[in-house]
C-alpha cells in the first residue's frame, strides 16, 4: 500500500514537471513570436517631393492611424521618427535640409492615440521603417563629447522677475477642466493663442515667446534645448511648480505659422535668448562639454515617388 501511494506521488510529481516543461516550451515559443514580430508599417503610404516652395509646414496624426506631413525637409523626417532634436542627428548629403516632401499615410487597424507620439509609439516606428524602405535610411547610435549647456542660477536661491513660484491648484483646474467648467484663459474659444492671458497648468510656445504655469522647469530646459541647438541640463537645483514667461528675439525662420493662424509680429526690440534668460529668469546658460548619444546616418538615398 505504501508503494503504491509512493508510485502515485511520483507520477503526480513527474505530471506538474511535465506542464512546467510544457509552460517554459509555451512561454520560449511566445517570446521567440513576439522577436520575429515584423516592425509596424503604414498599410498605404503615399511620398511625393514638394517643390511649392511655401515656407508653411505641417504634420499631424489623425484617428486611425492616419499621418500626414506637409513640406517638411528629409532631415527633419528623420529627427521625428527617431525623437531627436537636430544636433542629434550626424551626416547625410546637403538634399536631407534642401528638399522638403509630402507624406500621406495609414497604419493598420486602430493604433492606441499618442499626441505627441512617443519614440515607441507605432506611429513613430512606422515612420522609421518608411525611412528604411522608400529612403533606404540606415543609421547607427554612438556617444560623442559635445558642447552641451548647464542652466544655473545667476545668484544661489534667487531667480527673475518672470520667474515665480506656483501658488496654482493643478490637481483641482484638471478637475474642474474634467468637469466641462472653463478655467482662466484656458476657458476660452478656441482660436490663435493669446499671449497676454494668463498661463495654467501648461507650457506654449510661439515664436519668440515662452509661457508656462504650475509646471516644473523639465519642459523649459528641453524648449532651451530645441531653441539653443544644444543640450541643455538643469543645474538650479529649483524644485517644485513654477510659473514664467520668457520674452525673446524671435528665429526669423519660425514666423511662419500653421494657415489659418495669425501669429502676433515679432518684437524688433526683443533681447537675444542668452540675454532673456539672464533678465527675465534670473539664470544664464552656461557653456560645457559632455557626452551626448546621437545618431549617425551611414547611409539614405532620395525617394522614388509614387
């Protein structure tokens, strides 16, 4: 009888290793799928040089996995599909900033929203394979020493007159958004944004002119990235919410705004943004050298239009 008890223990023992040899062949097979997963790509794609020559560029990604982009320079294709700003991005022939193109297209099925698309985000990796196929894209990543910039404060715990503490409730405004009830000047008819309301809880950019409420400084040091064409790191040590506006001598290249917007005209006495930062925020960017990832195009050829 004990045998026979013993023979049953070790058939059970032998079965529950048999479905865990089985569970671990299942898993292997899933992940071996999920490897050969071919990366997404649009199911129609349209590509067709623009030769307008109309200084106006749009992208937007729409519903249903629609895409369009507008006049935009090869280069700058690439900086989106990959989430880079431009100093980021190393190599390639002239045309990659001199020849600008149309895109059209749509991915497969319902991808999940993503406003702005995430480096991640099918959106995104769809545009890279369209860069690898029609532009025949091939790039590699390696870490350079670079000139970077770190913004510190001009005077240890003290900042600028457009630069103040938040006192604003951002939990209770999101809330209150939630509930349909307009809050401040984010209340307002939707139209061009106004300069001179008030900023809350949130960041905008125009030409020339920064604004941002109950935010902490991240947003702000990756807008002196994009406008500094270098990386910038926070060395403020300021913590918590803030509220500013920085006012600046506006990229002539930038005034050109999306049709149907009118964008207020540059201000001819505005200081340079090294200085606006001094005056206005109480900081300076301060010149250094650090290693910075970026990548490098090995190879790109113009498209085939179809």
């Amino acid at each position: 009888m004990i045998r026979g008890r013993r023979s049953e223990v070790r058939g059970r023992r032998s079965g529950i290793g048999g479905l865990a040899i089985a569970a671990i062949a299942v898993a292997a097979s899933v992940v071996i799928a999920r490897a050969q997963d071919p990366a997404p790509a649009y199911e129609v794609a349209s590509v067709k040089q623009n030769v307008s020559g109309d200084g106006r560029q749009f992208n937007g990604f729409a519903p249903g996995g629609r895409v369009t982009f507008t006049n935009i320079p090869a280069r700058q294709l690439i900086t989106a599909a990959y989430q880079l700003t431009p100093f980021q991005l190393v190599g390639g022939p002239s045309w990659l900033d001199a020849d600008h193109f149309d895109i059209v297209a749509r991915l497969a099925g319902e991808p999940p929203p993503a406003a702005p698309p995430r480096p991640d985000s099918p959106q995104m990796l769809a545009l890279r394979t369209l860069l690898a196929d029609r532009f025949k894209l091939k790039v590699h990543k390696e870490t350079r020493q670079l000139d970077v910039y770190n913004l510190v404060l001009l005077k240890p715990g003290a900042t600028g007159p457009s630069l103040k503490p938040s006192t604003t409730d951002c939990a209770a405004v999101a809330a209150a958004r939630g509930r349909g009830v307009p809050a401040g000047a984010q209340g307002a008819a939707p139209g061009p944004p106004n300069p001179n309301a008030p900023m809350l809880c949130g960041i905008q950019a125009m030409p020339g002119l920064i604004r941002m409420g109950g935010m902490p400084l991240a947003p702000i040091v990756q807008m002196l990235t994009n406008q500094s064409q270098r990386l910038v790191f926070d060395r403020t040590s300021l913590a918590g919410n803030w509220d500013l506006t920085l006012k600046f001598a506006a990229d002539q290249r930038a005034q050109a705004g999306p049709a149907g917007v009118n964008l207020p005209p540059a201000d001819p006495d505005a200081p340079s943004l090294f200085t606006a930062i001094q005056e206005q925020l109480g900081m300076k960017l301060e010149p250094a050298k650090a290693p910075v990832e970026v990548t490098v195009i090995d190879s790109v050829e113009h498209p085939t239009e179809d």
